[in-house]
C-alpha cells in the first residue's frame, strides 16, 4: 500500500483502535511475502520518499503468534486458525531448510 507520508501517525492510530483489522492486514502481508519467497514483508510504502514499514522475516512467528493470541481471546476462531496454519508453514519451511544443510 502506497500512502502519503503524512498518513503515517494515522495508520497507526487506526491499528491502534482496531487491532482485529491490523493483524488481519499483517497476516495478508505476511502470507504474501512467503508465497513470493520474500525475506520480508512490506508492509506500507510512503509516496515521494524510501520511508518503508516492514517485517522481517525472522518476526513473523512473533507476529503471527501475537496475531493468534489476539483472536483467541476475541473468539475470531476462524483468523486464529489461519495464523496457526501460516506458522505450521514456517516450521515445515525451516524444517526442509535446515535439512538441506545437513
């Protein structure tokens, strides 16, 4: 998503405000990213500048797990659902990954 720079403070008081709506937007990103083979995900771009907001790879378990520890306790069982099967995919990933080293 490509925004003006002086929507910066605002995207995240609006992540604030609604975080069922912020994690739903990172799990898309993040799902994303994997699909590509990214080692991150961007997560908003600012028009006229380098100003990026992004996640690197190595945080998306944290992300996903906070995201699904979210869910739970908002009973969105569904979304819960998805974080888990995005984090089962990251473990099968790393466990093919690190078998290649061997």
């Amino acid at each position: 998503m490509n925004l003006p720079l002086k929507a910066l403070k605002s995207i995240d008081n609006i992540f604030e405000k609604d975080p069922s709506f912020k994690y739903q937007y990172l799990i898309k990103k993040i799902k994303g990213s994997l699909d590509n083979k990214q080692d991150r995900a961007v997560i908003f771009t600012f028009e006229n500048s380098n100003i990026k907001k992004e996640i690197v790879k190595s945080r998306f378990k944290i992300v996903l797990t906070n995201a699904m520890n979210h869910f739970v306790s908002m009973e969105e069982y569904e979304n819960a659902a998805k974080c888990r099967d995005i984090l089962n995919r990251i473990k099968i990933e790393d466990i093919i990954e690190d078998s290649k080293k061997v």
